[in-house]
C-alpha cells in the first residue's frame, strides 16, 4: 500500500508508525514543510509555503481560517505536482489536521483514503481559552476567534474516512457529530527505553553532576509559558526552596512561545522569573533550554519531583514519559491530567491557580522520596498498561492504519 504522511513538522506524531508500516512492507513517503530539517526515519517530499502576514482588516476574525486554507491550498498544488509529473497516488494519506494541509487532498487523490490526526478542537469558551484571566484580557473577540479556529479542523474530519485522537479527553473537544469519526489511541511510550535508572546522572551547565536518589525537582515543556504553568510553577518556587535548602531545580523549555499570546515584550521566562529573582536562590534554579532526548530520559530518572501543568488543552508527551522513568507527578488539575493522574493513587493533583498548595505539596514530595515511593512505581504501572508503544499502541495504531486501506489492498503474507 502507498501511505503518505502530511506534517509540516514531520516525523511528529508518525515517529514509531511511519517507519513500523515501512517495516511491514508498505511504500511510505512524507510530505512536509520545507523548512523542516528534522531527520525522518522514511523518504521525504517538501513543499514551500510563504507565510504571508495577516492583514487584520481584510481578513478580520477569521484569518486562522484564512492562514489555514493558505496552506492547505499550497500543499494541495504540491499535490498536483506529485500526481501529474510523477505519477505519484497514494493509496492511503494521514495527515494532522492542525495548520490545514489536509483541507484539499481529496480533490487531488479522490480514491485515496484520508485519515486525520485530530489532536484538539477548539472553542470559543470551556477549554483553554478564559481559562487564566490573568492573560485572557481581549474579550469576546477571543471567543471568536477561538471559535472561528475550528473552522478547518471540522472541515478536514467531515471530509476524511476517520480521525484518531491520543487521548479520551482531547477527542472529547469534538463535537459529538464529529467525535463519532474518531478512535482514541495514543502516541505510545518507550516504557523500555523510558525507566528508572538508580545509576542515572545529569550534568548541570556549571559542572556539577545530579544523581539519582538527589532532592531534585523538575519542569519540563518545549517553552517556559502560561500555557504549561511556567508563571505558577515560577510562583510556588520561593517557599519551595526556602523549605528545602538542599533542593536542586532544573527546568527545561525555551524561551519562544507555542501556544497562547507573547508578551508584551521579552520574554515569558524573564518576566516571570523577574519577578521572583529576589526571593530564590538563583544558584540552585537551573534553566537548561531545550535539551537532547538521552539528556531529557536522564534528567526523569534523577528527578526526585515532577511538576506538570498545562491548561484544559493537549496532553504533553513529556509527562507520560517521566512517569515511565519513575517520576513523582504532581499535576494540575485540570481535565488532559486528571485522565491520567488519579491523586494519591499514582500521583498527586494540586488546583491550577493554588500557588501554597503548589508549594506545600513539591515540599512534602522533595521532603519524603520513601514515603512516595509507591506513587512513582504505581505511576510507571500505569504507563505500561494503558500506554506502552511495543505491546499496545504500534499495534493498534497499525491495525487502525490497515483497517481503512482501501478495498483493493489486501496484506501481503505474513504480515
């Protein structure tokens, strides 16, 4: 079967599967964005998309619908070069739905089966946005906004064959008439690769080394933003280290931004920590930017406490994998977390916005490892059983791939 995969920042959500289904003997290829430099385990097409302002007056509201059928439109014409200069038909696409490059591939491979990676369908209000009115300041106009941000996403389900979400919670934020279109499978865990290590090591900037069985406590997400609790976690570290004197903080993020609005100016991880600098001990709160994947798995199995926090909004991967390491999560709790953190069972819950019992509850953890040993074993259970990429999620998400092959295909022997 000839499958290809549609991400602008591929291999993304396709890392085990695209190279598992080549594996399997099926002709995958990948059609991305051409200033996608990430390594990809299959061969690669590109496309190039000039991302042209918004003009907010011509385009108004609207203009994510706008930007999104931009590319859409540029992916599709990419298409048309595929088809009529290389012959090239896919049997089979899976293409993520987020930045609209699904939207017209119908038209260009009509016999062709489209699946669609929904991660998360947005609303005006209920989810991620007013949920933190110290940055939701715009009004009704957000709500819109937001709103008119699902304009796409509905599109690109209603004219694919299925949809696949990763998590119960997150296929939820579909519309019922949609949500029946969608299986709910996640990415998969690495829970071999992604375990507890009593040897483990994590060399800090200045030389000094971290070991497994130190009082540390970690922050992880691809930027340091309100979107994933930076300015609360930032909030809850003065009392935190003012308790635990021998404690080590390590956070790992950049200084861009992902999801939500920028700031006014500089930078999300500046204003915030400027604003506790002088109540911490700077020399124990290490920002380390993004990091290696060997040196993020290392930094899990040193770290005594893992704080989670994100809005009512997509599941990070990076918390399912440091419970695999054998982290203790304290999470928010919030709705993507609450799904998999059941408190005091495999991990601990404190409320979003509460900033002592954020303080009180990373103390307790740094302050007792024994006595939170079952919640980080009971946390790693959980992973393997409801999570693992070999025994149950590459299995399924293969099964899911060739049960909407076209009729005409059948698997080969042995399969």
């Amino acid at each position: 079967m000839k499958i290809l995969f549609v991400h602008q920042n591929f291999p993304g959500q396709f890392l085990h599967l695209a190279p598992e289904l080549q594996r399997r003997g099926h002709d995958c290829r990948a059609l991305t964005d051409g200033g996608n430099t990430r390594p990809s385990p299959i061969p690669v097409l590109r496309y190039r998309h000039e991302v042209p302002p918004p003009d907010p007056q011509a385009t108004r509201l609207g203009r994510n619908y706008t930007q999104s059928s931009d590319r859409g439109v540029t992916v599709a014409r990419a298409a048309i070069q595929l088809r009529d200069r290389d012959g090239y038909c896919p049997d089979l696409i899976f293409g993520h739905s987020g930045w609209g490059e699904t939207l017209f591939l119908k038209e260009v491979w009509p016999a062709a089966k489209l699946l669609i990676y929904a991660e998360f369908y947005y609303r005006g209000a209920g989810h991620d946005v007013s949920f933190d009115p110290e940055f939701d300041k715009r009004g009704f106009d957000a709500v819109m906004i937001a709103q008119g941000r699902a304009a796409h996403l509905g599109q690109a389900l209603l004219h694919a064959d299925a949809g696949l979400s990763p998590t119960l919670w997150q296929a939820s934020t579909y519309p019922p008439p949609l949500r029946r279109m969608i299986e709910v499978i996640h990415d998969g865990v690495d829970t071999q690769t992604l375990a507890p290590d009593p040897a483990a090591s994590f060399a800090l900037p200045d030389g000094r080394v971290l070991r497994a069985g130190d009082e540390v406590l970690t922050f992880v997400n691809r930027n340091l933003e309100p979107y994933r609790g930076y300015h609360v976690f930032m909030r809850a570290l003065p009392a935190v280290l003012a308790a635990r004197p021998a404690a080590q903080v390590v956070l790992v993020g950049g200084d861009g931004v992902s999801y939500g609005p920028a700031p006014a100016d500089g930078t999300w991880k500046d204003r915030f920590l400027s604003e506790v600098r002088d109540r911490i001990d700077l020399s124990r709160v290490h920002f380390v930017g993004r990091v290696p994947y060997d040196r993020f798995r290392a930094l899990m199995q040193v770290s005594r406490a893992h704080a989670y926090l994100t809005y009512p909004f997509v599941l990070s991967w990076s918390m399912l994998e440091a419970m695999s390491a054998g982290a203790l999560i304290v999470g928010s709790r919030t709705p993507p977390v609450e799904e998999v953190i059941r408190h005091g069972e495999n991990g601990l819950l404190v409320d979003f916005f509460d900033i002592e019992g954020w303080s009180r509850t990373l103390t307790a953890a740094l302050a007792d490892p024994a006595g939170h040993a079952g919640l980080r074993a009971a946390g790693r259970q959980t992973v393997q059983a409801r999570y693992d990429l070999r025994s149950l999620c590459l299995p399924r998400m293969v099964d899911f791939v060739e049960r909407h092959a076209p009729a005409v295909w059948r698997p080969a022997s042995g399969a």
